[in-house]
C-alpha cells in the first residue's frame, strides 16, 4: 500500500505452487496446496500413474509427515525411485533427506533436512562470521542443518541425517571439530 516501514534487514519469500488444475477431474487425488498426492513409491491414486518432483507430496517415515519439496534435487532423485518400482514391480521406498543450496550475497548456503518438530537447536560457530553452521535435533539425533559457507558440515550432516546416528550435542556445537566426530 506505498507504506514505508524502517528496518535493519528484508526477508522476502517467494512460494511456489504446483500447476496441476489440468488434473482436475482426472481420478489423480490431489493435496492441500493443489499438489500431486502419491504415496511411499511415489504411486498416484491411479494405477501405474507415478509423480515426482515440485508438484508431487509424498509420506516421509523419516519426518513423520507428507512433504512437498520444492527443489530441483527432489525432482532428480524422485525418478530413481519411480524406475525402479516400474521395472521391478516394486515397493522402493521414497524417503530423501530433502536438501537445496544457494548463493545468496556472495556466500555459498546450503540446507539438508527438515526442522519442524527439532526440540534443540545447535550453533557451529557465529553467524556474524562468513562461515557458521546451524543443527536441529530431536532428542539426540540430527534432522536438519543449515550451512552458511561451510560445505563439509552439509555433506556430513546430510550423511548424518540419513543414518539416524545419535550425536553428542557438545561435539556437535564445536565447529572446529568435524561433525562427523560427534557421533555417539
């Protein structure tokens, strides 16, 4: 409405959402947000109809939740999943550690997991610095991570997040340590 309003920082999000009204009416179950609803295989609510990607949902054992993931690394595993099911008739899981980078301000971030239900959250380093990670957990296991400059801390709690190992939360706040280290 043209108000201006003082402020040290802007954050600015831009959604997505999935261009499925085309299935309208097709048998295809779609979601809340209009997504494509498919389940553990990434099978649709019709027979040998899969769906993969940002206009696709799907249950995750590891979350506890249906996630719908809007990023080019969900759309380039999915298709594993959905080869595999069709040519071994299969029940191949789907259940990825989401995961998705950018480059914001010169500074290389990136983002594994999903935080929603974490109970602690773990500082590796100052976020005032050009480098510094953050860890959630839940009870003493990693579920998300987001590194700022710090690439080998993402790919080891990327790791860490897909084999459920318990860490020590001490460890894992020492960011001169690796964070592999901090496994129990």
């Amino acid at each position: 409405d043209g108000t201006r309003l003082p402020a040290g920082a802007v954050v600015v999000g831009i959604g997505a959402r999935p261009a499925t009204a085309w299935l309208a009416g097709s048998g295809i179950a779609l979601g809340t947000h209009g997504e494509v609803v498919a389940d553990a295989h990434l099978a649709t609510s019709l027979p040998d109809v899969y769906a993969v990607g940002d206009c696709a949902s799907f249950p995750s054992a590891r979350y506890g939740e249906r996630l719908l993931v809007h990023h080019w690394d969900n759309a380039l595993q999915g298709p594993r999943t959905v080869a595999a099911n069709i040519v071994g008739g299969g029940r191949e899981v789907y259940d990825p550690v989401p995961y998705f980078w950018s480059e914001q301000f010169g500074r290389f971030v990136q983002y594994a997991g999903h935080h929603a239900d974490a109970d602690r959250t773990v500082w590796r380093g100052d976020p005032a610095d050009p480098a510094w990670s953050v860890c959630w957990l839940r009870g003493d296991r990693l579920v998300a991570l987001l590194a700022v400059g710090r690439p080998r801390d993402l790919a080891q709690g990327r790791r860490l997040i897909g084999s459920g190992a318990a860490l020590d939360p001490e460890r894992v706040a020492d960011p001169a340590r690796p964070l592999k280290s901090a496994t129990l």
